[in-house]
C-alpha cells in the first residue's frame, strides 16, 4: 500500500496541465530530446534496434498518466529494462506530454516515438541486462 501513495505522490508532483502546455508547441524531436536527455545517437539506434521485436506490455487508456499507470511501466521497467507503452486514442494527454512524464515520473529515457507507441529505457540499478554501446 504505501507503493501506491509513493507512486501517486510521485505523480502529483508533475502538474499535467502545465506539461501539456510545455509540450504542445515541441516538435516530436524536440519532445524525444526532451524525454531522454541521457542517450545518444549510437544509444538510441541501439535500443530501437533491441525495441524492434517487442510488443507493448503497457496501455494507457482514457485515465491517462496516473499513479497505477506509472507503477506498472516502473515494473516493466525493473523486470525488462526495456518497454513499448501503447497509447490509445482515448488518452486525455498528448504523445509528447507522455513522453516527457514518463522521463519525469519514472527517470526513465524515451528511445523512440513512433505512431502511438512509445519506446521506454531505464537500466536497473543492480545488474543491468542491456549494455549500451559507448559513444
């Protein structure tokens, strides 16, 4: 239980409103840049190539970016490091505005944008599986 206070305090801290009104003028580059800071091109190229093959093991529906949402991409995250997050027509935020959440909720880095899917990187904290190429 107190997983999901931390998760909605988390999420209570990033005012939607005002991120959507950041996002609204960015180009999906410049949203991507962005949402993931931390990687580089040769990083980027690699994870999207790694990305290719997945399917999206998260959906995010008409409740948009809540505290349940960013609870099951963190465990995504901490199981595979790597995750396709769907989202539907029906979600009250814009593609962009996810994905700059996603980087601030979950410090998680945005690899891809493509149609409604979003491509999600974080490495693991104790033994990361994915081995990003150096620069």
């Amino acid at each position: 239980m107190s997983e999901d206070i931390d998760w909605q305090e988390r999420v209570a801290i990033v005012d939607l409103e005002a991120l959507e009104l950041q996002c609204a003028p960015l180009t999906k580059g410049a949203a991507i840049a962005l949402a993931s800071p931390a990687l580089v091109g040769k990083s980027r190229r690699h994870l999207r190539s790694m990305g290719n093959t997945l399917k999206a093991l998260v959906h995010i529906g008409h409740s948009g970016c809540t505290g349940a949402v960013a609870r099951s991409v963190d465990d995504a995250l901490e199981q595979h490091e790597l995750v396709k997050i769907k989202v539907l027509d029906t979600c009250p935020q814009s593609m962009g505005t996810v994905a700059v959440w996603c980087h601030r909720v979950l410090d998680a880095q945005v690899a891809q944008w493509l149609g409604h899917t979003l491509l999600v990187y974080r490495a693991r904290v104790t033994g990361p599986i994915i081995q990003l190429p150096r620069s």
